[in-house]
C-alpha cells in the first residue's frame, strides 16, 4: 500500500483540526471551527473521491481520539466516510495508548514507528491514508514514508497554530500531479514524493 496524507491548511500553513470550536484546543488553539465556512459539494466531492481508494487508516493518537469519539456513532450504510472508516482496518500510532476501542483498530509504533509502518506499506492494497494527525505526519515525512500528499488550502489566515512543514524538517522535492478548486475557493493540489529538491542559480 501507499501512504496517502489528506491535510486541510490556512494560508499562513495552520493545520490544527478544522472541526468545530471545540474540535482541537490544544496548545490554547483558539480558531477552532475554521474550515466549515468553506464547506461544499466540490469539497464534499474530493473527499469522497478519496475515500472510495482506502484500504486501510493510518492515524495519530490525538485524531484517532477525535475520531473514535464521533464516526461509530455514524452508522449509515451508505455514508461514504463512516461506513469506511467503522469497516476498514485502523492503525494507531502511539507509545502510550493502552487500549482502543473502535473495532478493528490495532495499536503500533510502540518501539519502533518506522518499521512499524513500514511493514504496514509492504502489505497489498491501494492506499493506507493519513488523515490530519500532525505530528505523525512530520514524522513520517522525516523518513520518506508518505508517498502522496492531497494539501487543501483554505483562502484564511489564523497567526497561530501546527504547521506540516516545520523548521528542521527534511528537504523533500514533490511533482506536482493534480489541481482543482471549490467554489468557495479551496485549491486542493496533490503532490507525489520525488526525492530530494535540486538546486541551482539563475
């Protein structure tokens, strides 16, 4: 399988979860709510479109709790997000996680996320997708581990918040392999990893 990460951003780079207020207040977060403004059929229409190629989730602690406190809730067959994300094999990533409730979900990374997640890539299928979840993100970008990136970026800026690209973070080249936007002005572009960037002067 390939890893795919789905990532909704500002753009001044925030991350933080686009839920509601009270979605995501961590590190006193204050903007929480910020993404539903923009919400429409385009959008709706890219995110099923990438939900219909999962085979597996890959998840951080902190999302994985979100979502494990909203989408089994959702048991509408025909939803094309919850009927996934309750059927399909989930992986958490956490060292400290003891337990995890949400059926089919198995806990890894305990001692070693890398070939933790790397054994999880050898496995066949289309695409174990990384939704939000930051830290994990920056992680596994640090180790080339994420082979796609989908960056939704929202016409806002916040000041505040995580950022996927953070200072000391590996130089990474992508091609660039897809574009649309919204109606409500959402460019949601898609990047492949393509090695290490070149450099050169004009």
């Amino acid at each position: 399988m390939k890893i795919t990460l789905t990532q909704f951003q500002t753009l001044d780079g925030v991350i933080q979860a686009p839920g509601g207020p009270e979605e995501d207040t961590s590190d006193g977060f204050p903007h929480g709510g910020w993404s539903v403004p923009y919400g429409d059929e385009d959008f709706g229409r890219f995110v099923e479109e990438v939900f219909g190629r999962v085979d597996a989730f890959l998840l951080g602690r902190r999302t994985y709790e979100i979502f494990a406190g909203y989408w089994p809730k959702m048991t509408d067959p025909a939803d094309p997000i919850a009927s996934r994300l309750n059927a399909l094999p989930k992986y958490v990533a956490s060292r400290t996680l003891t337990a995890a409730d949400w059926a089919g979900t198995e806990i890894i990374g305990r001692d070693d996320l890398v070939k933790d997640v790397g054994a999880l890539k050898e496995r066949p299928g289309r695409e174990l997708q990384l939704h939000g979840s930051a830290g994990l993100a920056q992680s596994l970008l640090a180790h080339d581990l994420i082979d796609t990136l989908h960056l939704l970026t929202f016409p806002v800026a916040l000041g505040t918040g995580k950022r996927l690209f953070a200072e000391g973070g590996l130089p990474t080249a992508f091609r660039h392999t897809a574009s649309r936007t919204t109606s409500k002005g959402v460019v949601i572009n898609s990047y492949d990893r393509a090695g290490r960037p070149e450099y050169g002067s004009y």
